[in-house]
C-alpha cells in the first residue's frame, strides 16, 4: 500500500515537473505589427506572463504595449489553475498618452497538451499550453508553446 501511495505520489510530481519551462507564441505578422505572449512556469509553483504588442510599424504614434503579471499555478488533474493578484497596467506612449487597464489571472486554466505515448505516428504534437477560461479576454483561446 505504502509503494503504490510514493509511486503515485512519484507520477504526478513528475508530470507537474514536465510542465515546468517557458511557453511563447509570436504569430508573424504581415503588417510590421509584433505581437508577442511569453508565460514562464516555475518549478515552485509561481509563474510571469509577459504580452507584448508594438504598433509602431503602422501607427503614427510609437504605441507599444507591456502587460506583465506575476503568480501562483497548481496542477488540478489535467488542468493548470492560475491565481494572481488583480494588475494595474499603464502604458505611455512615446507622446505621453496613457492607457490604464488591469489583467487579472484569477481562476484562469489551461491544459497540457502533449502527443499521447499510445500514438506511435510520425505525426508531430509541438507541447503547449491551451487557455480554456478566463476573466482576461485576449487570454482564452491563446495557445503558447513550449520553448
């Protein structure tokens, strides 16, 4: 009993440490803009989301925009709960105009997805992060893979 309770206990801190890196999605765009979404797990627990978007290629105004947050996950079965507190954001522009708005990680989850070792085809599963709920809206449905 005690060897099937540390060999469970073995797996599932194994599969926790496998989420465990940077995750990024940097769609290339046609227009100059850069979009970029970077999401870092920590093997402690804590995590940084960075989402980054310059618009200087086709706005006027030099417009880039940093959102950042800091925070806690815990794997859940096969989903990655996030909690965070709720973050403030203000960005200038290189005119000084400012735009507030807050990003909030709350209750936020994402599934691994990984290829499933019972499918022996050559096809290729890139591992990634797909975010199925969240208060945040650009945040649900973005799919960041793993570096």
């Amino acid at each position: 009993m005690k060897n099937s309770i540390l060999l469970g206990l073995l797996f599932t801190s194994i599969y926790a440490f496998s989420q465990v890196g940077t995750y990024i999605h940097h769609p290339k765009n046609n227009d100059g803009t850069v979009i970029k979404w970077t999401l870092n797990l920590n093997a402690d627990g804590t995590f940084q989301y960075h989402f980054l978007r310059d618009l200087s290629a086709v706005s006027k105004v030099n417009n880039e925009e940093n959102f950042r947050c800091d925070g806690t996950w815990k794997l859940e079965g096969k989903s990655i709960i996030f909690s965070s507190e709720e973050v403030e954001i203000v960005n200038t522009n290189k005119e000084g105009h400012q735009h507030k708005s807050t990003l909030n990680f709350n209750g936020t989850k994402a599934r691994y997805i990984t290829k499933s070792p019972r499918d022996t085809s050559n096809r290729i599963i890139k591992t990634a992060l797909l975010f199925y709920e969240s208060e945040t809206f650009h945040i649900e449905g973005l799919k960041l893979f793993k570096e």
